[in-house]
C-alpha cells in the first residue's frame, strides 16, 4: 500500500489502486474510521485510492492538505510524473478532466488539443489505468444521439482527481510554499468538486438496495441538452433516473418535478425517481415517498460500509 510522504519520513511510491471505487471507499472508512458520512465522502474525495500516515479526519480538509499534501508537493510529484509520463501534454488534459464535466470536447478545449490528439493522448491515459472512459447512457437510448454525445472521462483515483484539479495547475506557488492561491481554489470550489464523488457513491448504494430486481447497467446520463446523475436500467427493464443534491437546505417537491420535467426532456421512459440529499427532505417530498420515488440520505450510506 502507498504510504504518503511526511516530513520526517519518505513513504512508498504512489501504486495505482487496482480495486473499484466501492472497494476503495469501503477501506478507506475502514481504516480511518470518519466521524460521520458526510466527513467520509469529503476526505475520500480528496484523499481516497491511496494510504496515508497520520490522516486524522477530524480535522478540517484544508489543514490536512497543508500537512500531508504540500509539504511534501515535490515528492508527489515525482511519483506522479512516473505515472503519467510526464507529457505536459498528459498534465494539461487531466487537470482539464479534473477542473470540467469531464467530457472528452470539453476536456479537450480546455487543454487547448485537437480532438485526434486528445483521443490519443486519452487512449495513452486510459491504458496506464489513470482514467477511464465511459459512453453517455444516450448511446443505449437513441441511435440519433449516439453519434454527436460526448464521452466521459473519469478518474480511477480520487487523490490523483484531487491533485489535478486543485495542485498541478498552480504547481509554481505550492513549490515555492506560497498557499494562499490553492486555498482560494479550493474554498471555491469545494462543493463542485465534492458533486462526483456524492454521485458516484449514489450508484453504488442504489445498486446494493436493488436485492429484488437487480440493476444491470447505472451511470450518469447526458446527451447534448440534459444530464442527470443517475441513470440505471434493472434486470427486468425497469428506467430508474435521479439526481444527488448536497444542499444544506432540505429538498422540496419542486426537485422531483424538475427531474420529471428532465427525463421528458431526454425522453427517458422512467418507471422509478430517485433523489439523494445531504441534509434531507421537506414533509411534502416525503409524503409522496412510493415504490416509484425514492428517497435516499446520507444515514442510508452506512449501508455502504457496514
């Protein structure tokens, strides 16, 4: 297992985790033990898919990047850049992945590449295990669509999300123990950045609670007007479409007439409404809880670990 590096010790190089998003989440809870979900969800967004000396959860996500992360930036890095290659070309088409939606045009726009030379650069990244790519669920949907939706890269490493996103493209200042800027960065976009993980560990809960009519393919689904972070299909045909809202207010009605009002748009079928919120629902929402609308919070990720 990679240990980080610290400032008295050299830990182990960085190893790619070979094990599932799930199985990651599930040793990292296991081995860190947070104080609650939410404070697992936002430390394994930062620090998950590798081991750590000394990671107290606890403390505030900031102070523990400043302890365990930055001073040892260098270090890291090197690793880092054994991984990728060390190809601008690489660094520059992953932090656009980490700091984007994802998808490969707008990846590439951000990295400033063609689409012939970021596909290749993603079939490089691919083969090295560090990302992987996903087909919108509108491929399975609609031959129309099929041809002109993106597809969607995602990262096999949630550290590795972390770093490209909020280190390696201030790199400069970290190096020369200058943090105000990745503060400010991270301050802003902390809750954008925390949205996938959220999601991400939705499908893997929804999946386990599907003992009756298990589910046989679930992501997120975008074409080239609507994107909805949950999209599955279960063994017997049944659509189940949802979305993941990490509010501190609790969710109204008006959340699910909304994603009604986004599946029409996709011309999504759906036979089951899920919503996944962090701080809950209104009375109105939960009175109209169904075998058709579920309604799933952060105490129902417990399931995820126990």
């Amino acid at each position: 297992m990679y240990r980080c590096y610290n400032t008295k010790k050299k830990g182990k190089p960085i190893i790619l985790s070979q094990k599932s998003l799930l199985e990651q989440f599930q040793s990292f809870h296991a081995e860190y033990k947070p104080k609650s979900m939410q404070d697992a969800i936002e430390k394994f967004a930062i620090f998950g898919g590798v081991g750590w000396e000394n990671l107290d959860t606890s403390k505030d996500s900031m102070q523990l990047i400043e302890e365990l992360i930055l001073p040892d930036f260098s270090y890291i890095r090197n690793d880092i850049t054994e991984l990728t290659g060390g190809l601008p070309l690489h660094h520059a088409l992953l932090s656009a992945i980490a700091l984007g939606d994802g998808r490969t045009h707008t990846a590439y726009r951000r990295a400033n590449v063609s689409k012939e030379t970021g596909d290749r650069a993603v079939e490089e990244l691919c083969a090295s295990g560090i990302i992987r790519l996903e087909k919108s669920k509108a491929t399975f949907t609609s031959w129309e669509k099929s041809e002109s939706v993106s597809n969607k890269l995602y990262f096999t490493s949630p550290f590795l999300r972390f770093w490209f996103a909020f280190v390696s493209p201030i790199f400069k200042g970290i190096r020369d123990g200058e943090y105000s800027e990745i503060r400010e960065r991270f301050e802003n976009r902390k809750q954008e950045f925390l949205h996938l993980p959220f999601v991400e560990l939705s499908h893997e809960l929804i999946k386990m609670n599907a003992i009756d009519d298990a589910v046989e393919e679930i992501g997120e689904y975008w074409d080239n007007s609507v994107t909805l972070d949950i999209f599955a299909k279960t063994a017997t045909g049944r659509v189940i479409v949802g979305v993941c809202k990490e509010t501190n207010a609790k969710v109204k009605k008006s959340e699910l007439t909304r994603l009604q009002e986004l599946s029409n748009e996709a011309k999504l079928d759906a036979d089951i409404f899920v919503i996944v919120s962090k701080s809950g629902f209104s009375n109105e929402l939960k009175n109209l809880k169904s075998p058709n609308l579920r309604l799933i919070t952060l105490k129902n990720f417990n399931k995820l670990v126990q």
